[in-house]
C-alpha cells in the first residue's frame, strides 16, 4: 500500500519540483512507478487499482453495529427530516 504524505513531506516536494522548473510533482516514489507502469500497460495498472480500491473498500474502518437499537441515537442522520 502506497504511505500517504504529510502536509510538510507533500509542501518539500512542491518546492523542490517549482525549484527544478517541474511541469508536474509526483511524490511519493511509488506513484512514480504507478504512473510509469499506466503509461505503458494501462490496461494492466486499470486491473490492478481496481482490484487495490475493491479491496480496500471491503476493509471498512467502522465495525458493524452489533444488533443494538440505534433508532434512538439522536445523531442518527436518519432520525432528521
């Protein structure tokens, strides 16, 4: 899985690319690669970061309720008209 930059890390790499004279900024080093493999197989790169955003749309962050009443949670969006 490709890290995500930090506000510092991603404003280091604009400066240094406005720096260098650069028409594009393409950090971290690993969409470089991602970027590189889609310009010469897109089909290939399509497949694989469509099978890498299913994957990491199925791993939900939130646990699912446990079968407890959550009608009655007033911050329940669906309780507001």
């Amino acid at each position: 899985m490709m890290r995500v930059l930090t506000p510092e890390e991603a404003a280091a790499a604009i400066i240094s690319g406005v720096r260098r004279n650069k028409y594009e900024v393409i950090a971290p080093f690993m969409l470089r690669i991602v970027f590189m493999l889609n310009r010469f197989f897109p089909s290939i790169t399509r497949r694989i970061m469509k099978s890498r955003n299913e994957s990491v749309a199925s791993a939900s962050p939130f646990p699912e309720p446990n079968g407890s009443n959550t009608s009655n949670n007033p911050q329940n969006e669906s309780n507001f008209s």
